[in-house]
C-alpha cells in the first residue's frame, strides 16, 4: 500500500506527463498509465420474450458516454535475474480481496513471474486460446467499442475464458518466433474440471509481410453449462485458427476461424477484417458469423475509425450491424445497430 500511496502522490506532482515511474521501496519501478474518453452513443437492442425469442428491437436513447482508467504496472527483478511483477486497474481495484478473488466481472490484476524464455501469468489474463489467437480488428478503436458486434466475440475469439471465475493461470515459453501456452481455470467449488488450454503462436517476416499465425485449444470435461442458450451436460472443446498480415502499405487483413463441441454438437464462428493505417488516420472494418448445428445463428459488420491528433488525443467514430437469423428468432431476421463518437485520451 505504501508503494501505490508514493506512486499516486507522483502522478499528482508530474501531471503533464505522459507516464509517471517511481521507485518503491524495494528495487523495482512502479509506472502508471492512463486513459479517459468521452463523447454519446446509441442505437438499438434486442427484446426477447419468455422463451428467449427475439420480438422486436427498442431503441437506446442517445446519450453521454463518460469513462476513466488509470493503471498501475509494477516489476523488479530477483537477484538470480527473474523479472516478477503485477499489474492493476484503478477502476477496477475493488476486486482485490478475499471476498472476490479478482473475479473477470470486477478484475483487472494480472501477475506474472518471468525468466529466460518462459513466463507464469495468473489472475485476470487470457487463457491460452486467446493467447494464441488474434482478433480481426486491428486498427482505430471506438468509445463503446462498436467494432465488436453480436459475431464478433465469444467463443470465435476469446474460447472459453471466464467459464468458471475467470481467474486464470497460464505458462508461456517463447523461442524465436514462436511462443507456446498452456492454460487452467478452476472451477473454485472443486465440483466440476477445469478448462484446459493450449496455445501456438508464430510472428515473424516474411519477405516484408509481418505475419502472424496462432493455433488455439480448449476443453472442460463433464460438466453442465449453457452454450448457445442451450443446456448441455457433458464435454466441451473449442479448437481455432487465425491468420493475420501486416503490409507495408498500411494495410492489414486477418482470419479466424474456430470449430466448437458441444457433446456432439457443433457450432462454428468465421471472421474475417482488413484495416488500414496512415499517418493520423486508422479505419478498420470486419465481418463475423455465427453457426450452430448447421443453421446459422448471428452475423454481424463492425466499424471503427480513428483521427489521432497527437499528445494522447484521438477522435474515434464506431458502428456496427448485427443480425440474429430467423432460426433463432420469433420466425424471421431481427437485425440492429448501435454506433458512438467521441474523444479518446491517453495519458
């Protein structure tokens, strides 16, 4: 606590700064960061009935976006040269005690343990999977984060994370240009097994193309859980692969294309994102879908574009479009939008 009471009375001194270091009082630095947006937002959503049947759309009405973070990153070094840290969200620090165990809904404190190639991480991290895999939007962002529609997430991305609390333990080894994971979440009442993951991930050159290639798995077994708003009892397993690409052009595209078991049933998720970067300006467009035992369930466009102005501040505009078919409706396509504009600052 003393640390972070000589960090904080930092921060206030250097306002101006882009990021305060401190020292505490053992040998290790203490950094902190920043991020604050405003701006308003709207849109649609869906409502459903008894049954979870989608009957219509009710309108958001148009309002004020506000929002702050500032984090906390803290690392030292041992003296047989392992480098250890933890890193913690202001907002967010309520989840540190006993009561909550930092769990994923209130978190935001990772720690880790490094030395060589390999690396322990645990608390509120990526499990493997996600490790592994990359995400189709890659550049400009949106202050409600609109480039995320109904098929952009989930199990298409983030596997099975936050199956259990959310409190994750994951090993990474890095040689070269690729890094290796494995990954826990226990289920904290000891009842059900935990998730297991394992994680490939490649970065490197290829004749002038920064190339990125990830290979994801996940897997409970025996157990009883909710999957596509069906009830299953029994294994689940999630396997993934994405392919991005970073020209010299300014031009990004990537893939991700991921295969769900839900004890015999099978649901797939297919995303695909081009994005392009010059100079202040940064536009990223994607495409999602959703399939769940041979029907289509989701689909979704999502749009970010971003004008930075320099010293931290960006404009950032963000739409998106999503629809839930006709199989999982009341009998025909519900489709909404939702979109935002604002500021974002960085400190």
């Amino acid at each position: 606590m003393k640390n972070i009471l000589f960090a904080t009375t930092a921060l206030v001194a250097t306002a101006g700064f882009a990021q305060a270091e401190v020292t505490g009082s053992g040998a290790g630095t203490i950094d902190i960061t920043g991020k604050a947006e405003i701006g308003v937002f709207g849109g649609e959503f869906f409502t459903t009935n008894v049954l979870g049947q989608v009957n219509g759309n009710d309108e958001i009405v148009t309002q004020f976006h506000t929002d702050i973070d500032v984090t906390f990153k803290m690392e030292g070094t041992a003296d047989n040269g392992l480098t250890f840290g933890a890193t913690v969200d202001l907002d967010e620090g309520g989840a540190i005690s006993n009561a909550t165990q930092n769990d994923a809904d209130d978190g935001g404190a990772t720690f880790f343990i490094s030395g060589g190639g390999a690396t322990l991480t645990m608390g509120d991290t990526d499990g493997a999977f996600d490790k592994a895999m990359r995400e189709v939007s890659y550049a400009g962002g949106s202050i409600q984060d609109n480039e995320e529609h109904i098929a952009w997430g989930g199990f298409g991305n983030n596997g099975l994370d936050g199956f259990y609390d959310g409190q994750i333990a994951r090993f990474d080894y890095s040689f070269d240009t690729v890094t290796a994971s494995l990954s826990a979440e226990i289920d904290d009442s000891g009842n059900d097994d935990p998730v297991w993951g394992l994680g490939v991930r490649y970065e490197g050159d290829l004749s002038g193309v920064a190339l990125g290639v990830g290979l994801g798995f996940q897997a409970v077994n025996d157990d009883n859980y909710t999957f596509f708003g069906t009830a299953f009892s029994g294994d689940l397993s999630i396997i993934g692969l994405s392919v991005d690409a970073g020209f010299s052009n300014g031009v990004t595209t990537g893939f991700t294309y991921t295969v769900a078991d839900a004890d015999g049933t099978e649901a797939n998720h297919v995303g695909l994102g081009v994005a392009y970067e010059m100079n202040a300006l940064a536009i990223g467009l994607n495409y999602g879908r959703n399939t769940f035992d041979g029907d289509v369930h989701s689909s979704g466009v999502g749009l970010a574009a971003e004008y930075d102005m320099g010293g931290g501040l960006a404009a950032q505009l963000g739409y998106n479009h999503n629809t839930l078919h006709e199989d999982f409706t009341s009998g025909s396509d519900e489709s909404y939008n939702t979109w935002s504009l604002g500021l974002a600052m960085s400190f």
